[in-house]
C-alpha cells in the first residue's frame, strides 16, 4: 500500500539536507523497499516569504492528509524582526499543535566510530543509548495567559504559563513507559517538583502511571540535576521522560554527547500513529548554501519515519546499517571530523548512504 509523506525542507539548510532524504526515499522506492508518494510544501520562513503566514492553510491541510511529514528545519535571522506571531517557529508550533503531536522522541545514540567526536571522554559515553520523550503539545510554549503587558507604571511585563493537566501527563507518560518495555525497562521522570506545582501534579501523575508498570524501574530527578548528569554519567539513563520546555533543553544537551548535533534525529507522533520526522538541530544559517551540512540526522528521521509510522520497521533498520557502513568508511561531514578521517560534503555523504544500503 502507497504511503503519502508530504516533504517540507524549511529554511536554512533544510533544503539541503531534506533533498538527501529525498534522493534516499527515491533509492528505496527503486529497490522495491517501499511504496511512497511524495508531496511538497512550505513552512516557516519560506512559507511567509510566499504566502505572509508560516503555516499557510493548505500546508497543514496536506499534512493531516499524509501518513507522515519530512521536515528539514525553519527559522533564520532574516524573519527575526518579524512580529512573534509570524516568525517561522510559529508555523512549526502550529504543525504540532494542528496535528496533534504530543510525542517527541528524541535518541541519542552514540555510533561506536563517533566516541572520539563526543566532548566527552570515550568511557564515558561509549555504548550511549538514551531515549528522551518530550511532551510537545503544552507546557510553557502553549500555556496561557502570555504576551508582553504594560503596568499602570508604565514598566512591561513579559508572561508566560506552565501549565499540564493529569491527562496529559498520563499519555505522555504511557508512551515513555511502553518505550521502556521495549528497551532497558527504565524510566527517569524529569521535572523542578520542589518549586513548581505544575512539576509536582507531573511527579504525582508519573508516579501512579509508573504503578502499571511493575516491570519498569521508575526514578525521578530534578531538571538541573538531570542537566548536570548527562554530562557526568550519561549512560545511567534508558529512557528520560518530561516535558516540552525542559525536554527541549536537555535533548539539545544529550546531542552533544553523540558527537554532533547533526546526529539526532527524532519524532514527533500523535495518538493516531501519524507523525513529523525532522533533525533536531534547527537551521544553521551559518552554513547554510556551503553544502557541508551534515545530512544523517535526516536520513535518521527516515528511519524513524519507516519505523514508527509507515510500518516498514525492518527497511529503517537497513538505513540505520548503511549509516554505520559509511562511518566505517571514514566519511565525515566538518561537524563530525577528525584525524585520519575523509573530509565530505552534504551531496556525497547522502550519496554513500544510498551506496551503502543492504540490497
């Protein structure tokens, strides 16, 4: 049966890496691995350049239509002066929002060849395998009241609200605990229960859901303790589980003891099992036109893509394979080189990927 993925490449370097992706799609199609149709369109910057709004109407109308969404990134600094409203990180809140995507997964695996990347010593990160779950629909980043006010002394007042009711902490935590199951059997709650009530429903909620499952540890831990663990002990975590702001945090932080942020893929998947696929690193401006980014966070994001919502687990397992071939080979984009390894551009890493695919 012909899966629909509508392809959304961003701003910055999004069209460069998500064309890898692509071209990576189109191989596996060739092979007979997969039956896709691929449907493009825009988001963020690039859709308010062309339309005034970075969530245009029949972008998220295409998007509930797909079985999955590829996205590259959005955002830059040429749409910062825009009001918040019409910047391009409204349009990805509002794919989120509008798709229902209440789960973010976000791994962070340490490929063996990549232990010398890491800013870690080798000890300490080799064999990394974590699984973050983020909350993606609440939290501070959709709470109300918020906005900028003016007092009656003329001084402003910037509000935003943490706010998460038991019923979403309960999904959330259910998928982080079924994820266990399926790995080391642990979950790490992470929340600031000790200074805000809204963390402390999350510690309560967390506790009673954890009793379903007698056959998975659960612990808890404040975020700045979290924060400074996964930098001291990173491989005590299985799977971490907490909300959108401090998820967002510390996904970032866990992708530097990989080697490069351009190693992180993730998901982001409704109830349903319809999901957005994307590189957790955002647009780097910086580089972006340079064709050095590195494409394999994206490739990555395939494989989850194949995995969690087009049903074609074993065909994610042959891009992961082909991933770890190309290492093996020494190919490395400038985020991820080192001595003695070859020096590659966006265009040929995507291209010793296809190269590599188990047939």
């Amino acid at each position: 049966m012909t899966k629909k993925v509508l392809v959304l490449p961003g701003d910055g370097i999004g069209p460069e890496i998500v064309g890898e992706a692509v071209k990576l799609l189109k191989a596996l199609q060739a092979q007979g691995a997969i039956a896709v149709e691929l449907e493009h369109g825009l988001v963020g910057g690039a859709a308010y350049d062309a339309f005034g709004d970075p969530l245009p109407a029949q972008t998220l109308e295409a998007a509930r239509a797909a079985d999955a969404v590829l996205l590259g990134a959005v955002g830059g600094p040429k749409w910062e002066p825009l009001h918040i409203s019409k910047r391009p990180e409204k349009g990805l809140l509002g794919l989120r929002a509008g798709l229902g995507l209440f789960a973010n997964l976000r791994p962070a695996i340490l490929y063996p060849q990549l232990a010398g990347a890491s800013s870690l010593k080798p000890e300490v990160v080799s064999g990394l395998d974590i699984m973050i779950v983020r909350e993606l629909t609440g939290d501070i980043y959709f709470g109300q009241p918020r906005g900028v006010e003016t007092l009656a002394s003329g001084e402003r007042r910037g509000i935003n609200t943490m706010v998460y009711t038991e019923s979403e902490i309960e999904r959330i935590c259910r998928v982080a605990f079924d994820l266990a199951r399926k790995r080391d059997r642990r979950v790490c709650s992470v929340d600031k229960a000790n200074v805000l009530e809204c963390t402390e429903l999350w510690r309560e909620v967390a506790t009673r859901v954890g009793a379903d499952y007698p056959d998975v540890a659960l612990s808890h831990m404040y975020v700045d303790n979290a924060a400074m663990q996964l930098v001291r002990a990173p491989k005590q975590f299985d799977v971490m589980v907490t909300g959108n702001l401090f998820g967002d945090i510390l996904s970032d932080c866990a992708s530097m003891l990989t080697g490069s942020i351009g190693m992180l893929p993730s998901a982001s998947l409704n109830a349903a099992g319809q999901g957005m696929y994307e590189p957790i690193h955002g647009s780097a401006p910086d580089i972006a036109g340079q064709g050095v980014a590195n494409p394999l966070a994206t490739l990555l994001s395939v494989a989850m893509m194949l995995r969690y919502s087009l049903g074609a687990p074993e065909v994610a397992q042959r891009i992961e394979a082909a991933v770890s071939v190309v290492l093996d080979q020494g190919l490395r984009t400038p985020d991820i080189l080192s001595a003695g390894m070859r020096r590659v551009g966006t265009v040929e890493m995507g291209d010793a990927v296809v190269a590599a695919l188990p047939t």
